[in-house]
C-alpha cells in the first residue's frame, strides 16, 4: 500500500456526531483535509474542539459518522463502505504508527519487548536487529533492558516513539506528544520528529496544545468546536 | 518474544492473585486424583485380598451375609456353626476340586493391650488348607506335625504382637492349655498375617465343639458353573454361600455409595476453582482493558488478544494442575493412612494408586476445563475496540 509520492490521508467533510444524553453533539464538523508524504501537519486547539477525534478517525481507530477517510487511495469509509475490523487491524499495521500522550508501555515488559510488540502480531522474524537500530535513532539505546518504571517522562516517550517507528510507517499519528515533557525533552522530540520527516519521508500528523512546539510542522490547522477555523 | 513470553509476564505481574488461582485449580487436580487413585487402589487391593484367600467360595452355617463376608475377609468369630459332615458332602459335587474346613473361636485375653482383648484363634485342616494357599511360605518352622497336635503357626504379624517364636509355649487364656509355636509364616498382605492356626481337631477339642464348623472354603474347577453351583448349596440345609464376587460387590457397593459423596464434592471443588480462574481472568481482562486497546492499535488482532488471554488461563490451570498432581503423588502415602484410619473395612496393600496415566488424564481433564472457562473472559477481551479501550480509563 505505501506510495512514494502524493498524499497519504484525506478526509472529506467528515463529521463526527456523539450523543449525550437526549442531545446530539458535534465533534468534527464537515472537515475536510489531506495530508502528504514527508510532511508535518500540526493540528491544534482548544480542549474539546475535537482534535483527538480527528486523529482517531484519520488512523482508523473510530469511524466519522458521515464522510470519507481514505489512506492512499483505498477509501476506508464513506457512506456507503466501512471495512471490517480484521481489513482495518491490516491497514493499522501497514501504515500507521501511533504515539500517545500517556505512552502506555506495557509495564511488565521490556523497553525494547515494548518497541518489539508490534513483531509480535505480524510474525516478523528479522525484529531484534529493527529493534536495536530504532533505539539506536531514538537515543535510547542503553535504557532496552530496562521497564518502563524505571525511565524518565522523556525517556518514556522515546520508547513510545520507538514503537510507533518499528514497523517502518508511512504515517505518524501523535496526540500530545509533548504532553507530558518538560521545554528541553519538548526540543528533543521535535528535532527527532524533523529527522524522521527527512530521512525516512514519515508523514506526521500531530495534536498539540503547545503552539511553540507546533512551529514544527509544515502545517498547521486549528479546530474550534469541531470545525476547521484555520484551513490547511 | 512469542505471545507466551508475554502472557507469562502478564501472570507475574499480579503474583499473589496468580498464585491463589493456581492453588485452587492445584486443590482440584489434589482432590481428582487422589480420589481416582483410591478407586483403583481400593479396588486392586480387596481383589488381591480376595484372591489370596486360595477359595472362590465361602460356605458358612446361616446368618448376616455382611458378617459372612466379613468372617471371609478379616477373619472373626462365626456365629453358628454347621456339622462337618457338610465338608464331605460339598467335596463330593463334581463342580468341586478341593475343599477345606475351617473352625474358628475367640477367646478373651485379659492380658492383651490395656483393657485386654480378644484373641481368634483359626482350626484348620492340615492336609487340605496348606495346598488351597500354596503362596505361604514359612519363615521359620513349617506346619503341624499330627492333625490333633497342641501346636500353633503364626502370622507374620501374629509373631510380632505375641512376640513368639518357634519353640515358644502360647498360652489359650480362657481355657489355660498352652499350645507349641511350631511355624512362623513369612508376611503375606492378607487377613492371614495376623491369625494364629491351629489344627482343627485341636480347635475342637479345647472348645469342646466337636464335629462343627464355622466355614467351608471351596476351591471350584476351572470349568465349574459357579451359579449353579451355588444353586446347589442352597439346597443343603442351614447353609449360606459367599461368593467371591458377591463379597467384592457388597463391599464396593458401600465404598461407591461414599464415592459418589466424595466425587461430588470434588466436582464441586473443580467448579469453584473454575469459577476461580473466570473470575480472576476476567478481573484481568477488566484491568487491562486499556493496554489491550493498545495492542490493538499497535496492530493486535481480535484472535491475537483472545490468544493471549487464553494463553494465561493455560498457563494458570497447567500449572495450577501439574502442582496439584505433585503433591497428590507425594502425600498419597499420608493420605491412605488417613483413609484407612476412617474406613471401618481397609484391605491391606495400598489404598492409594496413583498411575501415569490418571495423572495425565486428570491434568488434562483439570486444564480442559480452565480453558473452557477461559473462554468468556478471553472473548471478552477479543471485543474491545482500541479507542474504546483507552478512552475508559481516561474518563
């Protein structure tokens, strides 16, 4: 599915409707946006403006309730098709990697069991060697016998970062990355996401709060109450 | 790392929880076992007992079948006796090999342990019983040299509690006649360790019962009809037939009727601990329904998480049973001591028979009931939805 060129995610006038109550809320609203190869597109906002559900959709982790998804050219929902569990779980794991503000690492495994999770579920036999030189890039090498309670904020990250890079993805989907960070780990972050952009041509495609850490991106889109007020 | 790895980390991480399920699904495999075990060792050991008895068949004068049954196993006081012309009459019937007439009386012993106690004394004829039993062998001694001599051969464990041997005088308490230890027989596993004979005619003479018995032991040709045999004594007056099979089948009878009561119990126990093992794999899944959500979107398939989940309930019940079948093989010797001390009949020989294969079965059957109730809980698991997974433990 990985292409070399063009874009890699689209959205069009996708909404989001969720229901509290008797009432009906609008999380996304007609929003409609694309994102290309190699490139950096920061999404930010106010708490509540749905920038999170944005992300979810656009990685196949929630479905909009109207519009279409497509990742490259396949569509993955619209309002006709939706694909089913298993074709999303493949799509999942072919193009995406996922970076949370809260890590979650697995506590009881492993800095480098965690990045090597993912082999895990694809069967891949070459994982060891992909695991030591994606610890290599992300500076946290030295840390791989360690489990995640004994790492820093940052370092925790890292691992995080690591894991989401270890099946080579043509797209990195990052929710408050920084979240957690202080100004210095914040930095470092950034400058890896740059390198990633550069050298392995990562798409990447990040929710932030932190407006100084969203000069990073190539882009920059702003949601207030669920639609685009800063167009792409 | 393979998805075991990951499973057994996950089991480690709440040790005691883990530890518990594993105890109760040890309890299970303690209680299956143990309880087989003694089914067939019960069995093996009264069939032994039965067989070394050297006759197929019990004739006794008429009374309580259990008691009869009892007298043909443990040896006791008859408690009526038959004339002895019966003897020959039986050993006429052409079903009929060999038969031996045998006497038995008690006598109370006021000597005997703190508040005395009753000693039995066995009459047996010289020229018949000796070939019905040809496994006795003799430690010391051999049998009685005249059919009414004042001489006595001992059990192997009749030896030790008198503390006689051969060439010692043994005292008849009640009617104070001393009789001469002429043979000490080697141990032999049966009722015939702890009993002291004597010839017959001597037995008959001292308690001045003259011409009666209290059993007849038959020994039947390999094509006799034993029905019908048996058929055949009923006729004789005032005479009752034990069979072989018919002692087996009393004494099984009562031992089933508490087997089931146990079996029962013990099928409750595997019920609970599975119970156990849903509940703790459930309030697992529970716990960590955000990090499967992660795995999920890390790539994770719904079968991978019901795999994983499945893995753990593997790993608790063959462990929780591999443990349980240890020590219901290295305690089974305290529990046939147990057993044999609550039991009003215990064959001798062990009670406890704890083979290869229920070991296998019983491991197999505990972990094949733990993976079943495995099942929810790992499904459980396999449904969750990635997003809705982590949004749940951060509302």
């Amino acid at each position: 599915m990985p292409q070399q060129h063009g874009q890699v995610l689209t959205a069009e006038c996708v909404s989001k409707l969720y229901r509290r109550g008797s009432e009906q809320v609008a999380a996304l609203n007609d929003v409609s946006l694309t994102v290309n190869r190699g490139e950096i597109l920061a999404c930010v906002g106010p708490s509540g403006s749905g920038k999170t559900t944005l992300l979810n959709i656009l990685g196949c982790l929630e479905n909009p309730t109207s519009g279409r998804v497509k990742v490259y050219e396949q569509i993955i929902v619209d309002e006709k098709k939706r694909l089913s569990e298993w074709a999303l779980t493949k799509i999942r794991r072919q193009v995406f990697g996922y970076i949370f503000q809260k890590f979650y690492l697995i506590p009881t495994l492993t800095v480098s069991e965690n990045v090597m999770l993912p082999f895990v579920f694809y069967r891949k036999h070459d994982a060891p060697a992909d695991v030591d030189s994606i610890l290599r890039f992300v500076g946290i090498e030295h840390r791989k016998y360690h489990l995640p309670v004994q790492l820093s904020g940052g370092e925790m990250q890292r691992v995080a970062i690591a894991r989401a890079l270890v099946n080579k993805p043509s797209v990195l989907l990052a929710d408050e990355p920084t979240g957690s960070l202080d100004s210095t780990r914040t930095e470092e972050i950034g400058e890896l996401f740059k390198q990633l952009c550069r050298t392995e041509g990562i798409a990447i495609v990040l929710v932030t709060h932190n407006l100084h850490f969203a000069q990073i991106a190539d882009r920059i889109i702003e949601l207030r109450d669920g639609k685009l007020s800063r167009p792409s | 790392m393979t998805i075991v790895h990951i499973a057994c980390k996950n089991l480690l991480r709440k040790k005691v929880r883990s530890l518990l399920t594993m105890f109760g699904i040890a309890l299970s495999a303690w209680v299956l076992i143990s309880l087989f075990g003694f089914n067939a060792g019960y069995e093996s050991s009264l069939n032994r007992d039965i067989d070394s008895l050297g006759y197929q068949v019990l004739v006794t004068a008429k009374g309580c079948p259990y008691e009869a049954a009892t007298l043909m196993l443990k040896g006791g006081t008859g408690l009526r006796y038959m004339p002895q012309r019966i003897a020959d009459a039986i050993a006429q019937e052409s079903e009929v090999e060999a038969v031996t007439a045998m006497l038995m009386h008690t006598v109370f012993d006021p000597n005997k342990g703190e508040s005395g106690g009753y000693s039995a004394y066995l009459g047996v004829d010289p020229t018949t019983f000796p070939k019905m039993k040809p496994f006795m062998e003799f430690m010391h001694g051999g049998w009685f040299t005249q059919p009414d001599a004042l001489e006595a051969v001992l059990g192997y464990e009749a030896a030790e509690l008198e503390q006689r041997e051969v060439g010692d005088l043994l005292l008849i308490t009640e009617k104070n006649i001393e009789v001469k230890v002429v043979g000490v027989l080697k141990r032999t596993g049966t009722q015939d360790d702890g009993t002291i004979f004597l010839p017959l005619r001597t037995v008959q003479q001292i308690f001045g019962v003259t011409d009666v018995l209290t059993g007849i032991g038959v020994k039947l040709k390999h094509e006799a009809d034993i029905t019908r045999f048996e058929e055949k004594m009923y006729r004789l007056p005032d005479v009752q037939v034990v069979t072989m099979s018919q002692v087996k089948q009393t004494i099984m009878t009562l031992v089933t009727t508490a087997k089931v009561i146990v079996l029962s119990i013990a099928l409750i126990a595997v019920l609970i601990s599975m119970t156990g093992v849903m509940n703790t794999v459930l309030m697992s899944v529970m716990e960590r329904r955000q990090e499967l959500g992660i795995l999920k979107a890390l790539g994770a398939t719904s079968l991978d998480i019901f795999m994983l989940i499945w893995l753990e309930t593997f790993v608790l019940c063959v462990l929780g049973s591999c443990f349980g079948a240890v020590v219901a093989v290295t305690t089974s010797a305290l529990t046939d001591m147990l057993v044999r001390n609550i039991l009003p009949y215990a064959p001798r020989g062990g009670l406890m028979q704890i083979s290869m294969p229920l070991v296998v079965m019983t491991v197999g059957t505990v972990t094949g009931i733990g993976l079943v109730s495995g099942i929810y809980p790992s499904w459980q698991a396999g449904r969750v939805r990635p997003l809705d997974a982590i949004r749940s433990q951060e509302e």
